[in-house]
C-alpha cells in the first residue's frame, strides 16, 4: 500500500472511529447497555478509547512502512485535537439535532 493511500485510510478510520461513541448506545459500538442508555461520560471515555485504538493502527502502520519516528507532546496535542474535530459532527447530531427533534 502506498504511503498516500494509507495516510487517507487512517484519517478516513480516524473520522468514524471518533464518531462512534456518539452514533450508537452501545459500549464501544458491540455490547448493548442495560439501561439502553450511554450518558456523556461514558461516550467521552469511548472517545479516548478509540483515539488509542486508532493511534495504534496508525503505529502499526508506521512499523510496516518502515522505522517509526519519535513523537513529542506535541504530536499528541495535535492528534487529539483533530481527533475532538473529527467527533463534532457527531456530538451535534446527539446532542443538537436530536434533542430539538424530540
């Protein structure tokens, strides 16, 4: 896989992963909750849980292609910020859209 291709793959995984928590009211999109219902606290930790699991997909990706670069905090500050960007669309769906609706 070329490099462009893979990059576009990982942000293209980055964007639904960060959507996740938000579109569904299962624990990590898999197991049905009792109440049926998540709140937002559970739906921020699914957020971070996913910003790892995608993070290391994309580490894993790096090791295939070659040697991995050392990140700095840095690194992580932007990555997680674009990661909260990328889970807008579904925070105002949950909490914007459907709330008017009903």
């Amino acid at each position: 896989m070329s490099p462009d291709v893979s990059i576009w793959l990982l942000i293209a995984l980055a964007f639904v992963a960060a959507n996740l928590p938000f579109a569904n009211n299962r624990l990590l999109a898999v197991a049905p909750l009792r109440g049926g219902h998540k709140g937002l606290g559970l739906r921020l930790l699914e957020l971070v849980l996913w910003y790892f699991v995608v993070g290391g997909i994309g580490l894993a990706m790096e090791k295939s292609a070659g040697q991995i670069y050392p990140q700095g905090w840095e690194f992580y500050a932007v990555t997680g910020a674009l990661f909260l960007t990328f889970a807008f669309p579904g925070f105002v769906y949950r909490y914007l859209v459907l709330r008017h609706r009903g």
